[in-house]
C-alpha cells in the first residue's frame, strides 16, 4: 500500500455528439468522478446492458459473452475467450495511455480504471498518445533482447529431448501461469505454461513450452510455435498464401467469427518467428563454417563454383543473367503521413545496400532519347532517365549503328512503364542477378526509377569482386550495357578480366540482326545451348508475392521477398543434378538427329566446314553495314525536297484555282451589289472552302518559293535545277531510297509486334483482362500493317529499279530474323552472295545448333563432376561436424543433424541421377571424385562414393534403378519446355517457315 494518500477520484475523456451545421461531429467532455459516482454509473451501466440484452435466448447469450470475452473458457462446450481478450491488449491497444507516474502506487486509482473498464464504458476508455511508429518501435525494442533467449529455448524446444515420460499429471509449479492459445493441431483454447524461478520472462518460457507470445511482455495470447511453422510452411511453396487467409482458417477451425485484429497479432508474431528462424540458421551455418561474407554465392551453385583441378578450361566460369522486374513494387507514403515501420530489414546476404548501388548513380548520365525514323514529327520520346539526371543502362554506349535501333526500342518500352510508376511507388521493383542454375546472386531495390545503369553497374561489380575472371552476363540491353561498362570505372577492369556482356535468347529476336549476329546466345562461342532467360522464369514465380508485400511495410517486404529466395535457391538446389540430365539429353539428341542431316545437306551443296566459317564472317560484316547512307550533300539533298515541294504545291494550287474558277458562269455580267437583290454572302457561300484552299496554298506556295530563291542564293545555283538535270536524278534517287527504308522499318516494327501479341495471346498463364487488352491491339495491328503494307508498296515502285512488292498474306508469315534486313540492301548484291541462299541459310543454322550441343556436353561433364565431388565432400563435412558437436555435447547437434538429414536426401536423389546420367549410351564425361582448387585436404577417390551418397536413416531410399530416364525427362522442375522455351523455339523456327 502506498503512504501517499489514495485519491478518490478519477478523470474520463467521453466523446459527446453534437450537431454542427448539419453534420454529426464528436466534442470531448471531460467530468470528475468521485468513489461514489463511479460506483453509481457502474450500476447504471449494468442495468442499461442487462435492458439492451433483454430477450435475448440463451444461445445468442452465450455467443454475445464470447465475442466481449466474458465468462470462462471451460464454460458451456469449451468456446475460446481469447478473441475480445486479444482485441483489448492489440485491437484496441492504441485507446489506452499509461497510468501517471503519481498515481503507480494509488490503488484506490488503478481499482477505479478497472470498475470503469468493467462497465463496458467503451467510450470512455483512455486514448493512448503514442503513434504507430512509437508503437511499432517499443515492440521491437522490446523483442530485441530477448531474441537470443528466445532461440536457446526454441532450439531445446524443437530439437531437445523430452522430459516426461507420461503418466502421471504434472504438478503445477509456483511460478506457472495459464494463458489463452491458437493451436491449429490441438484446437485448445487455453494452455498451461511451466515456469520456473530462473526463467528470465513469460516470453521466454512460452517458448520453452511450444508457443510464442503476441507481445514480449504479460501476454494475454500465444500461438503455437507448430501453428506458425505451418503458416511458413504454406508460404515456402504458396507465396500468395497470406497471413490473413491463414487467420480466417483459425478461426473457421475454432467456429469462432474472424475479426481483423487477429491479422494484426498473427502477423507481428509471425514475423518473430521468422526472425528466431533465421536466428538458428546463422548459428547451424556458423556450425558448418558456412557464415562467411560471401558463401552462398561462392558455394550455392557446385555446378558454377566448385571448379576442380585438372577439369577441362570453359571459356566462360560463369554465366549469369541480370534484368529487373517491377512486379514487386512497394507503395509510397501517401499525403505526406509519417511512415509508421521505420525498420530497415538488414539480416539477408541477397540485398546490395542502398549506399553502395547509390556509389554508382554518377556513373552515367542521362541522354536524350534517340529519335525512330518512323516517328510522327514533334513527337517525343520519354527515355530511361531517372531523378536528377541519372542514366539508364543505355546512356553510357555509343552510338554505334549496329546498337542504336536496340538502344531506341529499349527506351520506347521503358518510357511506358515509368509514366505509371514512380508517382505512387517508392520502391519500384527488384533489379536481380542469377546463375544460369538459377540460384540467385545479388537483388537491389530499384528506388523511384527504371533500370537505371547504377543497378547493374553494382552488380558488375561485386561480380568482379567475389566471382573471378571471365563472366558471360545476360541482360535484355547487353548489347548496349557492354559500351556502358567499357565507359563507367569498372571498364578496364572488366576487359582485364575478358568478361563479357550478351542479349537473352527470348529478348535477342526483338534486337537489329546486325546486333544478333554478334550477341545473340546462338552466335555466342562456348555458350552451349543456354538461352540465359532464367530470370523470367524466377520473375514468373516472385510475382506471387506482389499481393503480400504491395502493401506491407518496407521491412516485412524485404523480410518476405528474401524468405522467398532462399527457398527458391533450395528447390534449385534439388533440381540442378535434372537440370544437367535434361541438357545432356538435349544435346545429345540434337548431336544425333541433325548431324546426319547437317553431312547429307553439305555434300548436296557441295560446300565445307570452312566455308561455313567463313560465311558467318561475312554475313556478319555484311549486316554490320547494311543500311549504312552514303555520305550525301545534305544541302542539296535540302534544296531537291524543297523542289519537290515546291512543284506538288504549285499543281496543287493550279487545281484549286482551275476548280475556283470553273464556278463563274459562262455569261458572267457585272451587276451594281445597290441595284440587285442578291445576297454577296449567300452566293460566297457555295464558293467560301474553294476561294479558302486557293489561298492556302497560294500562301504556301509563295512561303515555299521564298525558300527555294534563298536556298540558290546561298548555294551560288545560277539556273534552277530541273527533273531531268543529273544533280536532281541522284539526289531524287537517294530521297526515294529514305523513303524505301522508313517504310519498311515501320513494317518490320509492326509485324515483329503482331509476333509477339499472337504468342502472348495464346499463353496459358496470361490473366483474361491481359488477353482481351492484347485482342484489341491485335485487331488494330493488323490494319495497321496492312496499310504499312501499301505504304511500303508505293515506295518500293518508286525505285529504280523497282522493289518487289509484299502482300498480306506474305508478310503474315515472315520473321523478323533475317528477311526484313536483307530487303533493306537495295543494290541487289545481296543475292549474288552464297549466305543468302535460304538452304545455305539453314545448313548454317544447323551447324551453329550443333556446335552449340557440343559445347552443352562439355559444360554439363564439368558440371556433373563438379556437383558428385561437393557432394562427396560435403557429406565427410557433415560428419566432422556432427561429430564434434556429439562430443561437445552441444545443444546444436540436433538441429545440425535435421539440417544434414534434409541436404542428405536430397544429394542421394542427385547421385541416382547422376549414375543415370553415367549411364547413358553417349555419356561421354568422367564422374570420379576430383579435388576442390584451392582446398587442403585431398579428395577419396576409391570406390566410396556411393556409401556418401546413401540418405540418411529415416528417410525413404533413393534406389539405383528407382528412377526411369523417362521419369527425369518428364520433370519440369527447371520449365526447360515452359512459355519462354516455347516462344523461343517457335521464333527460331520462323525463317524455317517463310523460306519453305
């Protein structure tokens, strides 16, 4: 009891309603109750609730108690209390403020606030002062110490021996406590919790005991630890699967009604699940030696990164793949509110930090966009600028002619997305990078922008920085991105290092071909037959989580997006040793089914290997030039387009005039306007759009003639040149060939698109407003190329000689590979070049595909080498360690020996395939053990290698025999055959098509 003496009072806020210009507006009224008064409006309380429950059946009374948390939990049938409990502490929390500090110790006080909750007085509960960022704040940092405890207890709860043997009850020892529970399994509404003196908190022993707390601090409910492990269990594989949908399926277990404070408390105990989760994954790969800076993208991928001594040299160590994706966008703070979550989500080796991308923002700066030739006059074109100047990855190249048709195309597409963007969205998207495996490398949050060049220009670096020489980088823009690394800091280094940059298969169709025959994956020495699309795959997947983490806090977003990633990187995992079988297999197929074809289609030729050679060579030369103008007098190509002008004008003029004219009558008499009742402007009427066009053109006629004398007086023309003079056939020839070349490129442009729309309307993926949208505009290209047609068609005649003309039904059926830029050659040498022949053509392509396949079989004996030697050797690391760990009696062992178990199973899957794969009739690699460069100890390399292999007890044997080459093939795991792979093959089979 306090010595101070108790005061017999209390002070309530109520809101009192009030009319105010015809609007209902709530006012505060504060009044002073004395210890009588508050026993009197209690009672008044109670009797104006028993009024308003009058009537009510037993049933809607006992329902009424439930939802206010009223009565016992055992009561009635054992219905759950601990909704209207949760609200108070969570739902409602922000209603309360704490008690002042003279009156902690007042009884008489706390006794008061208590009666007056009790009444059910909800308006007039206290409003708590404090803002969400607070609130959120003091959680955290109230969780924060005890994360460690936290995790002790979690790991001797999970992986520690259990302490009864069953029989008797249990005592109830002094220091336990009874709580309310959410158990999905059990379904019980309450648990009892056991704590002893040495306990630290409640939280602490919630843990112990199988449940977690919604709050650090006397807690009014817990979830069991088995429930939030179900909830993460069901995002691993369901990232769309939210945290709200799991709440309502508590409840529909439960037969209580769902209510939305539930999703408030389910979540931030989640996310301390999560965080304890990581927590025990450090301290497992600290066991393992495995928390270095860099190891996971060192040793995730054994295929890429556990080179071996003596192993055949790959001209590329690596290939990986960067783009960014906007799916996973995060909204901006609206109004100029205060963000409540301030938290910055640091504990993940996958994001670059915003300071060390930011290092790169001054790298490049942002250029105008490029104009298209076939672009409306005054139009202008948005390009991939960011704030304050900062480029995209296309502003640091030059402006090489091969690049620039990518370069415009690139910005045109980017341009689009950021006009709807950056208003509303803080974080924009991801910008990734991948191994050609798929495991992820490195993500960057893109902030208020595109794809700007710091994105990648991070990467680039830290991929020098960790990943060695000779790197092979995809990207959409790579023909582009490699002038821009040349020219950023990183340039020298980069070249230094013979890395390289290249376009994706799937993207590589939409570039110029001269850029194709340079950078496009077929062309690529050493590639094999990887497309390096693998991060639209990974983004196919990671679009699950846009609905989850839209609208989360810029921490639970972050948190959500790496949980993703690293299960994505472990589904990888299981699926590498399918993936090497499944290109194996491809490329020995290709190897066998063409090679014949390829032999039969050069000896009917009667051409060469070398000739082959030697053809791509000059087909590549060839492209790199063509469209290449030659240099002209741009002044007199100006003086010949004004003579033209000039003279369409003039026969334009002449035939309004003759057509003005031909309205007077042939007996035309002059009549005084005083002396006739004709109206002037009822009869100027009929004439006015005549005498109006006529003067038009008079006047542009006249501005056009002003131009023309200029223009002979400053180029010293004595004699107006004429349609027949020498000077006016060459620069009119020169003009008809533009013309030509515009015209085409807007066909190709057209057509290339109307490609693209008819794959993507037949998708199975695509969403039914998408197909509808894509409908539309296919309806509409397909007039349009139409009429590009007959535009092409008229500037085709106008040469001299004649081009061919196109048809509908033609151009339906071309590629957009190579036909449209060898019509652009209008010296007809083409035709006289062997290349150019469609048989050549093909047997050309044929011979790239197989030679492609060899280089697949090369890279895929390396790597299933590789990946039997980690797996070798990361079974004797398991043994040590756990080993160890027995010996020093930790209380890590278990959760060590889960964690082996699991990677156990799956390398012994990997080891029956890989004997699959040894098996085969034209494996032509060597599975024996090899040793790590750069490790001490020497690798066994006896007879050993299936007993490391064997899963762990427990666990379902993986036979030698038990997997069929059919039951590998048909797996998808990698979507070797999925839309993109389709698409691909279906656009590399086009110039297949249009040449038959």
């Amino acid at each position: 009891m306090s010595s101070r003496r108790a005061s017999r009072r209390v002070r309530v806020s109520a809101p009192v309603h009030g009319i105010r210009q015809s609007k209902v507006v709530k006012v505060r009224q504060e009044k002073v109750y004395r210890t009588q008064a508050i026993t009197l409006e209690n009672k008044r309380a109670l009797e104006r609730q028993e009024a308003l429950t009058a009537g009510l059946d037993a049933e809607s009374l006992r329902i009424l108690a439930e939802m206010r948390g009223e009565g016992s939990s055992q009561a009635n049938d054992g219905a759950p209390q601990h909704m209207a409990v949760d609200e108070e502490h969570t739902g409602n929390e922000s209603d309360w403020v704490p008690v002042p500090d003279e009156h902690d110790d007042d009884t008489a006080f706390i006794h008061a606030l208590r009666d007056i909750e009790g009444s059910r007085w909800k308006s007039r509960w206290y409003k708590d002062a404090r803002t969400w960022r607070q609130r959120v704040q003091n959680l955290d940092e109230n969780w924060r110490p005890l994360i460690p405890d936290l995790v002790d207890a979690y790991i001797a709860w999970r992986y520690g021996q259990s302490g009864s043997s069953g029989g008797d009850e249990p005592v109830r020892g002094l220091y336990d406590f009874d709580i309310n529970v959410f158990d999905i399994y059990s379904l019980a509404s309450t648990a009892t919790v056991s704590r002893d003196a040495d306990t630290k908190s409640a939280a602490v022993a919630l843990v112990a005991s199988g449940y977690l707390g919604i709050t650090p601090f006397s807690p009014s409910l817990a979830v069991s630890i088995k429930t939030l492990e179900l909830l993460r269990s069901i995002r691993l594989f369901k990232a769309s699967f939210s945290v709200e949908a799991f709440g309502k399926l508590l409840c529909h277990y439960y037969m209580i009604p769902y209510r939305r404070h539930l999703r408030t408390a389910l979540a931030s105990t989640f996310e301390v699940y999560l965080t304890i989760q990581r927590a025990v994954k450090k301290r497992i790969l600290g066991a393992l030696g495995r928390d270095g800076p860099n190891w996971r993208v060192l040793n995730a991928c054994p295929a890429c990164g556990y080179e071996l001594e003596g192993e055949p040299p790959l001209r590329w160590s690596r290939m990986l793949c960067i783009d960014g994706n906007n799916s996973l966008k995060w909204l901006a703070q609206i109004g100029g509110r205060a963000r409540g979550d301030t938290r910055v989500f640091q504990d993940s080796d996958y994001y670059l930090s915003e300071d060390f991308v930011n290092g790169y923002a001054d790298e490049v700066k942002t250029n105008r966009p490029l104009p298209s030739d076939d672009a409306p006059m005054g139009e202008e074109e948005s390009g991939g600028a960011g704030e304050e100047g900062e480029g995209d990855p296309t502003d640091g190249a030059s402006s090489d002619a091969t690049v620039t048709p990518c370069t415009r195309n690139w910005k045109a597409a980017a341009s689009e997305d950021k006009k709807r963007m950056w208003g509303i969205f803080e974080e924009t998207g991801i910008f990734a990078s991948a191994c050609r495996h798929g495991f992820i490398a490195w993500l960057a949050d893109m902030v208020r922008s595109g794809e700007l060049a710091k994105y990648p220009l991070a990467i680039v670096s830290k991929i020098m920085e960790v990943l060695g020489d000779q790197i092979l980088l995809g990207y959409d823009i790579g023909c582009t991105f490699e002038g821009t690394i040349c020219r950023s800091s990183l340039g020298s280094e980069w070249q230094r290092r013979r890395s390289r940059c290249c376009v994706n298969a799937f993207h590589g169709y939409t570039h110029n071909y001269a850029c194709q025959t340079q950078n496009h994956p077929n062309v690529v020495d050493g590639m094999g037959l990887e497309d390096l699309e693998t991060l639209e795959r990974i983004f196919s997947g990671s679009n699950a989580l846009a609905p989850i983490t839209r609208y989360a806090s810029a921490y639970r977003r972050r948190v959500f997006i790496d949980e993703y990633f690293q299960q994505w990187d472990d589904e990888k995992y299981a699926a590498l040793s399918t993936m090497i079988y499944q290109n194996y297999v491809q490329a020995i197929e290709i190897i066998k089914t063409e090679s014949v074809a390829l032999v039969d289609a050069m000896r009917s030729l009667g051409i060469t290997r070398p000739d082959l050679e030697s053809w791509y060579e000059d087909e590549r030369r060839y492209f790199q030039t063509l469209g290449e103008e030659s240099p002209w007098d741009v002044h007199a190509v100006a003086y010949v387009e004004s003579l033209q002008e000039l003279r369409r004008v003039r026969g334009l003029l002449d035939n309004a005039s003759n057509r003005f004219l031909s309205t007077a009558p042939s007996n035309y008499q002059f009549l005084q306007p005083s002396s006739t009742p004709v109206d002037y402007y009822t009869e100027t009427s009929r004439t006015r759009k005549l005498e109006t066009e006529r003067r038009y053109l008079s006047e542009k006629y006249e501005a056009l003639l002003r131009d023309v004398v200029a223009m002979e007086v400053r180029l010293d023309i004595a004699n107006r040149w004429q349609p027949g003079d020498p000077e006016y056939v060459a620069a009119s020839q020169y003009l008809a060939t533009r013309k030509y070349h515009i015209a085409l490129n807007n066909l190709q442009r057209l057509v290339i698109q109307r490609l693209f729309e008819l794959h993507k309307l037949n998708l199975s993926q695509t969403a039914y407003r998408i197909r509808t949208h894509v409908a539309k505009s296919l309806q509409a290209r397909c007039q349009a190329i139409r009429n590009a047609v007959q535009v092409y068609n008229t500037a085709a005649t106008a040469l001299d000689p004649p081009r061919p003309t196109l048809d509908w039904s033609k151009v339906s059926h071309y590629s957009f590979l190579d036909e449209f830029n060898l019509l652009h050659d209008t010296n007809n040498d083409v035709r006289e070049k062997p290349w150019a022949r469609p048989a050549i053509r093909e047997t050309m392509k044929q011979a790239r595909r197989i030679d492609r396949a060899r280089e697949e079989l090369i890279r895929c004996n390396v790597e299933a080498r590789r990946l039997r030697t980690s797996i070798h050797d990361e079974d004797s690391l398991f043994t040590t360690t756990l080993a160890k760990l027995r010996d020093e009696k930790s209380p890590l062992f278990e959760a060590v020996n889960v964690f082996c178990q699991r990677r156990r199973n799956v390398n012994a899957l990997h080891i029956a395939r890989l004997q699959q794969l040894e098996r085969l009739e034209d494996f032509s690699g060597d599975l024996s053990l090899g040793r790590r460069k750069g490790s001490l100890a020497a690798t066994a390399t006896s007879s050993d290698s299936t007993a490391s292999a064997q899963p762990s007890s427990g666990s379902p044997a993986v036979a030698r025999n038990e997997l069929d080459d059919e039951d590998i093939l048909e797996e998808d795991e990698d979507d070797i055959e999925g839309d993109i792979g389709g698409l691909v093959e279906y656009l590399s089979n086009l110039s297949v098509l249009s040449s038959s």
